[in-house]
C-alpha cells in the first residue's frame, strides 16, 4: 500500500512547515504555516485536498508552523487540530501578530477571524499520555512526546495504512530548560521528517554559549551595554536565565513582554527539566531584573551608570522597541547587538547585519533550538527509516548536510523542496 508526502512548505527553506501524507484518497497533515517574509508567504495548499483531510496535526506554535491553519478551515476543512494545550493557549496571541505584522507590509490577511474561530483544537494530553498509543481519526494511531524546542511543541509518530511515519517537528534535547523524549519506536520507519535547520553546523549548545559570553564578556569589559532581540516565546527565556547566571554582577533590562512568558513558564512544569522551575523562580525574583514597560522608563534605566545587559522582544529586530534600543545605542557610545536566530530576508536584523557601522556592533551567534549534524546523526539512529527528508533549512545547507551524511554512509536522505512528492 503506496503512501506519497507532498511538500506544501517548509524543506528547503525555513518557514510555512506543512507536510502532506496521502493514501489513496485520504490525507493527513502535519503543520500548516506562513513564512515571515514580504509580509507572509503561505503553504502551496490545494483546496481539494484541504477540504478533505482525516485530520491535521500541529508540532507547536511557532507562526512557521501554526498561521496558515485557519485557512484549511477557509477552504472547507471540518475536522480538529491535534496539539498541546500549552500551544493552544498560546495561538491566539501568535494570530494577533501575525495580523499586525501582514499590516505593517500594508497587506491584509488570506482568511479573517471568523476562520479563526472555526479551528477546533484537540488536546494530546487528554487522549494519552507521552509515548501512548492513541487514535487520532478513524484507522490513523498517533504517538507524541515532547521536543524541548518550546512549552508545548511535540513530536510525532503516525501509524497509518501499514505505514510508520516519523515528524520531529522543531526538536532540541540541549536546551536548558526545556524537556525532551527521545523517541523509541518498536521498528524501523518508512518515512521520517526531520528538523535540520542549523544544517551541516557541526557545534553543540555549549559552543555556542561559549562564543556568547565571549563577546557579551568583551563588550561589557569595556563599559559597553549588550541588546538580546529575543522572541516573546522560547530562546528569549532561556537566554535571559543564562545571561543572569552568567553574568552575576550586571544589570539587566527586561521588557515586560518577556516576563509574562517567564511567569506561565514556570507553571508548566511537565515542559521543563529537573530544577528548571526553581532557576527561573529565582530570576523572577531576582533585584537586578528591571523591566521596562516604555521609551521613557527605557532611556531611564539607560542613562544609569555601568553597562547593561538588554532584552527585548523580537528576534528579527522587527518590533519597535528592538529598533528603538538600536537607535538609542548607537546615539549614546555603541554596544553590542547580538542576534541568535534565524533572520528573514529583508528582516530589520537580516539588514542590520549586514551593514558596517563603527558606531554598533552587530553579531550573530545562533543558540540551538533545532537540530544541526551531531543532533541530526543522532535522530537518524535513535529512528531508523527507509527515507527520511531533511527540513527547515534552506537548500544549501540542507544538501551540504545531506552530502555529508551520505559520506559517512547513511543512505535514503532526501532534500525535497516545496511542491515536489515522495512515494513510499
């Protein structure tokens, strides 16, 4: 019994993840998201095949996964959305962004709220537990476990039609806080999808938390303040406990965004390692945190004596306040921004990088939230497959690390690109 995956975005390229699984004349998929560029790139979605999906699964919240959902429901979907309830809560807030930041492009969005409203979540936790067995929709077995990339973000194993398939959604063992389950399947997979966004990199969390406080350490050494343009959601939380521990004597500026999401963190305590709750108490805690609610209480905190350690919401340096920090910086002595994800093309950050400026200087060391080679060769021996694709990155390196691990002698790799199909 023949099963295809069709890509409708997300490999060969960083952005809109949306897998298709069909068999014969059902269909599953996995992820449905825009990619932040141009003010949003949307899934190749065929409305014949939308409107007749057995169900749809969803790794996690992040808008590169989640904001192209509602429209499957535009298109005639009547089905639920399996995911975490920690993602669900968090999507309404990613909806209203994601509108603001179609806005800011002067575009408006291809569904509208009342396609919103139709999406209909169905709670992971509520059907089994990790690692259980359960039914995800007439003839279709779904396992999940948990993939340290954010509260709420999930892998998945399907066993459909005879066939067992593999998606690790965004999948990181090394974060600091954050807990994952290895995945241990009874026998080999005929096909698995997996995160390989940080390519061919061959350096582990701590090489990367090295070379930071490397150059956070200098720049501070010489009386200079460091900018953290985080995300609301995932990386920025952990970056501040490290900056905090790390860097016991400096004062730290925190936008109040960032803390809401610290606080609901540490109430979920089953998405979080061993002793991660007290850690990120202690920091909530903690008399050299001063949050910045706005531009006045910013330059204030500022103008104080001694170099400071900044977080601000929005990793691409899209948001104002990253652009106002900037400025403010670059008007007052210098500093160090510092950029630890992936930047869109054209983003506010992708253009700043790439400018030379004596008065900012302007770095990028991208801490791990997904997998790069030695993840990724360990992903391919604890889940065997038949044929397994590589995703999230963009094709160059995606090959450079396909051509890599076929050195090395792993076969049935494959770096598909939006709108091509594998039968297996």
């Amino acid at each position: 019994m023949m099963l295809s995956l069709t890509i409708w975005g997300g490999a060969c390229e960083h952005g809109r993840s949306s897998y298709l699984l069909q068999h014969q004349n059902e269909a599953v998929l996995m992820d449905c998201g825009g990619k932040k560029e141009s003010g949003g790139i949307y899934p190749r979605i065929d409305p014949s095949v939308a409107c007749r999906l057995k169900t749809v699964l969803l790794s996690h919240a992040h808008e590169d996964h989640s904001m192209a959902l509602p429209l499957l429901y535009k298109y005639g979907y009547k089905g639920v959305v399996w995911t975490s309830r920690a993602t669900a809560l968090r999507l309404p807030g990613y909806y209203r962004a994601w509108k603001s930041y179609a806005a800011s492009y002067g575009l408006t969005l291809p569904y509208d709220d009342r396609d919103i409203a139709r999406v209909r979540y169905a709670y992971l936790e509520d059907a089994g537990e990790a690692g259980d067995w359960i039914e995800a929709a007439p003839g279709v077995k779904m396992m999940w476990g948990r993939s340290g990339h954010m509260p709420g973000s999930v892998w998945y194993a399907l066993d459909w039609c005879g066939r067992l398939i593999f998606f690790s959604g965004d999948y990181s063992e090394e974060s600091q806080v954050l807990a994952a389950d290895r995945p241990r399947l009874d026998r080999a997979a005929d096909l698995s999808i997996i995160d390989a966004a940080c390519g061919a990199d061959p350096d582990t969390q701590e090489d990367k938390l090295r070379a930071l406080h490397e150059a956070t350490g200098d720049t501070l050494s010489r009386g200079r303040s460091v900018l953290f343009p985080v995300p609301v959601h995932g990386r920025g939380q952990e970056l501040l406990l490290w900056a905090h521990h790390r860097f016991s004597q400096v004062p730290l500026i925190v936008d109040g965004e960032l803390l809401a999401p610290l606080r609901e963190l540490v109430k979920q305590r089953y998405w979080l390692r061993e002793h991660s709750a007290e850690q990120l108490e202690a920091l909530l805690r903690s008399p050299r945190v001063a949050v910045a609610g706005n531009n006045a209480e910013r330059a204030r905190l500022l103008s104080l004596t001694g170099a400071k350690l900044i977080f601000t919401a929005g990793g691409m340096m899209e948001t104002e306040c990253a652009q106002w920090y900037c400025r403010y910086m670059k008007n007052t002595g210098g500093g160090l921004v510092m950029l630890t994800g992936h930047l869109g093309r054209g983003s506010f950050g992708a253009r700043l990088l790439a400018q030379e400026d004596e008065a900012l200087q302007v770095l990028r060391v991208r801490y791990k939230v997904h997998q790069g080679l030695p993840d990724v060769r360990r992903m391919l021996a604890a889940v065997p497959s038949h044929a397994t694709v590589l995703v999230h990155a963009a094709r160059t390196p995606t090959v450079e690390l396909l051509e890599l691990l076929q050195q090395e002698g792993h076969s049935g790799l494959y770096a598909l690109e939006p709108g091509d199909t594998l039968v297996c």
